[in-house]
C-alpha cells in the first residue's frame, strides 16, 4: 500500500537536509511502528507524506497503492485515503468541531463523487464514533481543539480519523503527553480501525505504546534513514537497552 523508495527531503526555506534515503514498504492489513531518537527525521517523514509544503523532497519516491503522491497538494492526498494524526494538534478558533467534521467529510465525499451527508446521517456518524472514544458531545460545540486538554486534542484527532475512514493512517507521537487512561482510549480507537484493507503508521518514541496498539513490523530511523527493522521484539529491545548500541552500529 505504502512505498517509499530513496526519499531525500529538506527545509524549503534553509535547505536543511533531513531525510537522507528512507525506504519503507508498509502492506495493506499492517501496523508499522517508527522509531528513533530525537532529531532522526520521525515527523519530518510524517509532514513530507502528508504534502506538507515546509518541506521540499530532493530525490526518491513516495507510492500510495502504486501511484506517486509527489505532485498531489495535501487535500488530493486526503481525498486519495492518507490521514496524519498530528503531535500537536492545531487550535482553530471560531470553528466548532462539529463543524470542522461536516465540511471535512463532505469535501472528501465530493472529491471522490460521492454524494454529501444529510445531518441525520452525519449527527448518526459522530455520535457513534465519539461514543467509542468517550467524547461527551457537547465538547464537539466548542471551536475545534481550542481549551481541549492534551488527551482531549489527541481523541478528537482519532475521531476525525475514525470518520473520514482513510486507507493510509500516520499517527505522529499520538502518545505525546497522554495520561494513562487517554493512551487507552486513544488506542482502542486506533485498534477498531484495523483492517485487511488499511495500513497503519505508528511513529513513537517509546514502547509504551506499542504495548496497546502492537505491530507487525518496528522500523528505527536514524539521521534521516532507516537504520534496521523487525518485528514487535526490536521495540522490546529498544525499551530495554536504548538507541545508543543501535545508534553505534549505525554510526
């Protein structure tokens, strides 16, 4: 489903390279975890396959179930099924989420011809899919993670991804500044998504995580390239003996 072939991505304002040669192949029906310390080039993977126009790739490939999203803006790739989850969710204020949610399910439905929600079917939609994460509806009247606490932003982040249903999910540090009780909830909700027909991108720095939503495969990257793969153990691994012998052999 996911192919990403000698990626080289910079900052397109200061030319700093970042990305140095990634390849990863992610199937259909997996959840992939990335790894990595700090300054490896985790998010900035993240930004580049969501289009994000901070960064400029210089050389390689990104495939999406065999198509190149290169030349696609951020809004074709959301129409074609790839969704990030962001680290730190942005504030909107004057946008209740509710209504952030319908405009964003029914642009989505219209770039792929299909035809808009009536509100009986979108209030049905949300309110079972915020049940599932214990989200009291009257949170999605206020302006769209505006006040939300950091387990609140990361939820509301799940269930856009819950609703607008995606193939591709790339889920950046979801964990970051979650209490045990939301890194429950939040997985769960991730854990519902899982399909023979969906791929899922983990990318965490702890094995925290994984303990909840557990994967197929673990890659660790390291100055801008992926530095060695595995199964679940490798992230056991890490957690017990850290980046640094890793980071030694790499070197």
């Amino acid at each position: 489903m996911l192919e990403i072939k000698n990626l080289h991505a910079r900052i397109a304002e200061d030319g700093t390279e970042i990305l140095r040669g990634v390849d990863l192949k992610v199937k259909a029906g997996e959840v992939a975890a990335i790894m990595g310390p700090n300054g490896s080039g985790k998010s900035t993977l993240s930004y580049v396959l969501a289009g994000r126009e901070d960064y400029e790739v210089t050389e390689g490939d990104i495939l999406f179930n065999g198509e190149s999203v290169l030349d696609m803006d951020p809004a074709e790739r959301s129409a074609a099924g790839l969704f990030l989850a962001f680290q730190y969710p942005m504030e909107i204020p004057g946008v209740a989420t509710m209504e952030f949610l319908k405009v964003a399910m029914n642009a989505q439905r219209k770039a792929r011809g299909q035809e808009e929600l009536k509100i009986p079917e979108l209030m049905k939609r949300v309110r079972g899919a915020a049940e599932e994460l214990d989200m009291d509806m009257s949170m999605l009247k206020r302006p769209l993670n505006v006040g939300f606490s950091g387990g609140e932003k990361k939820r509301a982040e799940i269930l856009q991804m819950k609703l607008l249903e995606p193939a591709l999910c790339v889920l950046d540090e979801t964990d970051s500044g979650l209490d045990i009780d939301a890194l429950k909830i939040v997985a769960d909700g991730v854990n519902a998504m899982r399909s023979p027909d969906r791929a899922i991108v983990v990318i965490t720095h702890y094995q925290r995580l994984l303990d909840y939503i557990v994967p197929d495969s673990v890659h660790v990257l390291y100055k801008g390239r992926v530095v060695k793969s595995g199964d679940k153990v490798l992230a056991q691994e890490l957690e017990k003996s850290g980046y640094a012998g890793l980071v030694g052999e790499a070197a």
